[in-house]
C-alpha cells in the first residue's frame, strides 16, 4: 500500500468537494465588485453589485439606469479588469439585471 500525506489527501478531497466551488464563486464576486467600484466609484457602490456568476458570465444587479449604461460603455475594460486580478478567463460576459 502507497502512503501519501495527509495534506495531499485533503487537497484532493477539497478540490473535488462541491464547498471549492462556492467559495472559488464567491472570491469571483467580490473581486468583480472591488473593480467595479473601482472603476466607477462611489455611484457604482450605491446602484450597482455582483451577485454571481454562471457557466463565465457575471450578473450585475443595477438600480440605475444610468449606472448600468456606464457598466455596459466600460465591459471591456471591466471584463479585462476582473480577468487579470483573478488571474484566468474566468468571465467572458456580463449579464445586467435592472
């Protein structure tokens, strides 16, 4: 019988556990949050917010129809943003909800 360590054992289970996945989703949300407002500011934070994202495509709740206009002018940028802090083409879409 092979021994492995422990630690490889959990990284295993961890990594197969449906838990990975939903913490994986919501580091995805917060980071889209923290480029969007720091893209458009404090009007973003009062009006706007990711709630998740889905088969590569982020949904945005929007209050305003001004702030979902500027969200929608700026997507590239914030696609790219969002791409580069998370490190992989983890969003390939934004989805808007008003």
């Amino acid at each position: 019988m092979i021994m492995q360590a422990l630690g490889d054992i959990l990284k295993i289970k961890y990594n197969r556990s449906p838990v990975a996945k939903s913490i994986a989703a919501s580091m995805m949300v917060d980071t889209s949050n923290q480029v969007l407002y720091s893209l458009l500011g404090e009007a973003a934070k009062k009006y706007a917010r990711a709630i998740y994202v889905k088969n590569k495509i982020l949904t945005i709740t929007c209050l305003s129809s001004v702030i979902a206009q500027e969200i929608k002018l700026n997507e590239k940028k914030l696609l790219l943003e969002i791409n580069k802090k998370l490190g992989d083409n983890v969003v390939e879409k934004i989805r808007y909800l008003a």
